[in-house]
C-alpha cells in the first residue's frame, strides 16, 4: 500500500513539474518490481485527479475559452477565446501525430536506460531554450499550436517531460513565461483524456483483468494534493526564470538512472 501512494505522489508532483511523470513512475515501478502490464487501470486512474487539478486551477480560462469558442459560432464578433479554442484543437491534433509511436514508446519505458535518456534531453532543452528564446517576436497563434503540439506529441517518448517540452516550445516561439505555462496545460487537459480514453477502450477490448493495487483510492487523492501543490510551485518557479533547478535536477536522475541501468 505504501509503494502505491508514493506512485500517487510521484504523480502528482511530476505530471507538473518539469521533469516527467511517465519517467518517474516507470523507474519507481521498476525499482519497486511493479510491471506495466497489470498496472495500466491504476496508471488511468491517476490521471483522474491531475486533469482535475488543471481544470480547477485554470477554471476561468476553461470556462471563458469554452463559451467565447462556441458563441463564436453564432456571432461575427470573434473572441479571443474563438482563436485560442481553435489553437487548442490544432495543438491536440498535433499531439496525435505521436500516436504511432505508442507501441515502441511501451516497449522503451520499461527501461530504466531509455527513461535516462529521455531525462538528459529534457534537460538540455530547459538549459538551452530560455538562453536562445530571449527578445523573441510572438508568432500567430496557429503557428504556436503547430509547434507546441508536436513538441507535446514527442513528450510521449520515456523520460521527456511533457510541460517542460510544451513551455519550452512556447517560449521559442515568442510567447511569454506566463503565457506559455497557461498554454501547455490548457492543451493537456484534451491530450490526457484522448489517450486514457485510447489505453481504457484498448483495456476492455483485451478482455484483461482490471487491476487496481491496495491503496489506489488514497494514492489518487495524493496525486490531486501534491499536485496542486506541484502546479503551484512550477508556476512561481517558472515566472522567476529558475528553469536551472528543474534542468539540474532532470540531468542529475537521467545520469543516475543510466548508471543503475548498465
């Protein structure tokens, strides 16, 4: 029961810090002689609680971009909510060109040497991308969903961090800090429930047994509070530009993690 609260809490604070919670959570099941296989209802049910901590946390945004989209329909008088609904939906379609990478990324995140890898390159991202965005001009708004939603499509891959790679592509693209944290996690929300949709139809296809270790109701309200707590944190990190801590820290576990691994 232990082992499956800390895989909450391992959830929580990594699905928003930086630093890749699909990484964290494939070395600690690893590390912990948890499979893959008979965990994937308990991996579902910790996305639950964390899309529940973006939509509370962003609620405004949510509620504005959902009725400025939709009355835009109906009206020639365009919201700014009409374009960045627009720019929501082109970014998750982006992100699905990820998709056919699902089966080898699987295959690749039961290894604590790939895991590593994909740390390390996240890493080098945070380190270089602030240094090379600075004075750069905002892009249109397509344009940034474009690129944002591909940087979001090839964080599927072990050990890549989704927010860092998405933030990171924002800044790149002209975007400011505070602009660019509201756009990474507006487009997870979709993105997350797509694809715990995908593994839950793909679950129950199989025929397999759901499998839900002891404790996983109290690892899944851990998840919502430190992650709370986590998108708090990042966001207050991120606007002071101490994207060093979370670049250090990414570099410091891919290292450890490859070293464990040979």
């Amino acid at each position: 029961m232990l082992h499956t609260i800390i895989l909450g809490i391992v959830q929580g604070l990594c699905e928003f810090l930086p630093v890749s919670s699909s990484g964290h959570l494939a070395l600690f099941q690893h590390f912990f002689g948890l499979g893959n296989d008979n965990l994937v209802a308990f991996d579902l049910l910790l996305h639950v609680p964390t899309v529940l901590v973006i939509l509370i946390f962003f609620w405004r945004d949510v509620v504005r971009i959902i009725v400025e989209w939709f009355s835009g329909w109906f009206s020639k008088r365009k919201l700014s909510g009409w374009s960045y609904g627009w720019a929501i939906i082109i970014a998750t379609i982006m992100t699905a060109a990820g998709l056919p990478l699902r089966k080898l990324v699987d295959e690749l995140s039961s290894s604590p040497l790939y895991v590593g890898c994909g740390l390390i390159f996240t890493a080098l991202i945070m380190f270089v991308v602030p240094l090379i965005s600075r004075g750069r001009t905002n892009s249109s708004i397509m344009k940034i969903a474009v690129v944002v939603g591909i940087a979001q499509g090839i964080a599927v891959l072990p050990g890549v961090s989704r927010s860092g790679m998405t933030i990171m592509a924002g800044l790149l693209m002209g975007l400011s800090v505070s602009e660019a944290f509201r756009f990474s996690f507006l487009i997870s929300v979709p993105a997350v429930l797509g694809a715990s949709l995908l593994e839950a139809l793909k679950m129950f296809k199989s025929g397999e047994a759901i499998f839900l270790p002891e404790g996983a109701l109290w690892a899944a309200i851990a998840a919502f509070v430190f992650g709370f707590a986590a998108l708090m944190l990042v966001r207050k990190v991120i606007l002071a530009g101490k994207w060093g801590y979370f670049s250090l820290y990414c570099f410091i576990v891919g290292v450890t993690a490859i070293v464990l691994s040979l």
